[in-house]
C-alpha cells in the first residue's frame, strides 16, 4: 500500500513513515504481559508491583534488607 502524504510527513524522532506501523512490543507492554504471566503461574503469590517512576526518597534500610533476601 503506498504512503499517504501525511504518513510521509511524520517526524524521524517519532519513527518517520513508518510511525504507527511496527509491530514492535514495547516494554511497557512486556512488563504488563510478564505480571500477567507470573499471576497466572502462581495466582497464591503476592506480586510486588512498584509501577513506573522514581522513589522520592530511600527506602528505609530494613525494607532494603529484606528485598535483599527476596
């Protein structure tokens, strides 16, 4: 199928013409598919989810310990 004009116009920092038309998984999706996953496979499990972002501060040592032994 040819380009459109507008498709053609696209910036090459968004990913040009070919903008919206990968099939490339990108990681949040990953990320998303992998908590799915590891749910799935041991729903008796609590997931630790720690979402997207940076802490505000340290975390307090003890908590750091035991993400140590985990």
């Amino acid at each position: 199928m040819p380009e459109s004009y507008i498709q053609k116009l696209f910036a090459d920092r968004i990913g040009g013409s070919k903008f919206g038309k990968e099939t490339k998984i990108y990681k949040f999706e990953k990320i998303k598919r992998a908590k799915a996953a590891a749910r799935k496979a041991q729903p008796n499990v609590e997931l630790l989810d720690f979402g997207v972002g940076e802490p505000d501060e340290m975390a307090f040592p003890m908590v750091v310990e035991a993400l140590k032994i985990e």
